[in-house]
C-alpha cells in the first residue's frame, strides 16, 4: 500500500506494469522452514495433485469457479514465475521491504 502511494502521489512516471518484489524471492519450501523455526513443529510443504486440490476446496464450500481461479496463483508459483525479484519496492519504500520471516514472527507475537 505504501509503495501504491508513492507511486500515485510522486512525480515520476511509469512505462506499463511496475514489478513491486522483496528483495528476495520466497518458495513454498522456505515459508515450510519458516514456519517450522517459528513454531517448534515440524511443517513440511505438500503439493496436491490439481483435481483432488479443487476437489478438497469445493468439499469444504469454495465455488469451483473460485477454486479453480484460486488454482492459477499455486501453478505460477510451481512454474518460478513469483521467482524473480527487483528493487524497485525497496527504492520506493526508502528501506527494505519486510521479509515473509519478519511477517511470520509478527502474526506469532499477536
């Protein structure tokens, strides 16, 4: 949200899409690990075949059209398209962006 305003209150200009990233690009292993450390348990990431994942959502009340929407966001990740990282944000912000740990020990403090 910050980094949306300085963009639309600030002077400069954008040529097409803006790539707004961490500094480091985070996996579904890595957020696994994270959130092992952070919880004294063991939390290993496992990935479901397609089918049987909208098949789980539709069973537990998501509208298949939602689930399978929702679908599209796990397939890039799998794909390496969240992979890549620009500092972009970091300029924007003045500072570094706060880190998924940095989120992940925040939620546990509260």
């Amino acid at each position: 949200m910050q980094a949306a305003a300085v963009i639309l209150a600030g002077d400069r200009t954008f040529d097409g899409p803006v790539t707004l990233t961490a500094g480091q690009a985070v996996t579904f292993d890595d957020v696994a690990v994270m959130a092992s450390q952070a919880s004294g348990h063991e939390v290993t990431r496992v990935t479901l075949d397609d089918e049987a994942w909208i098949a789980d959502k539709v069973a537990a009340g998501t509208p298949e059209a939602m689930a399978r929407m929702t679908l599209t966001t796990f397939r890039a990740a799998r794909q390496g398209r969240f992979a890549g990282v620009d500092p972009l944000l970091a300029r924007l912000l003045g500072r570094e962006p706060r880190s998924v740990a940095d989120q992940r020990m925040d939620a546990n403090a509260a």
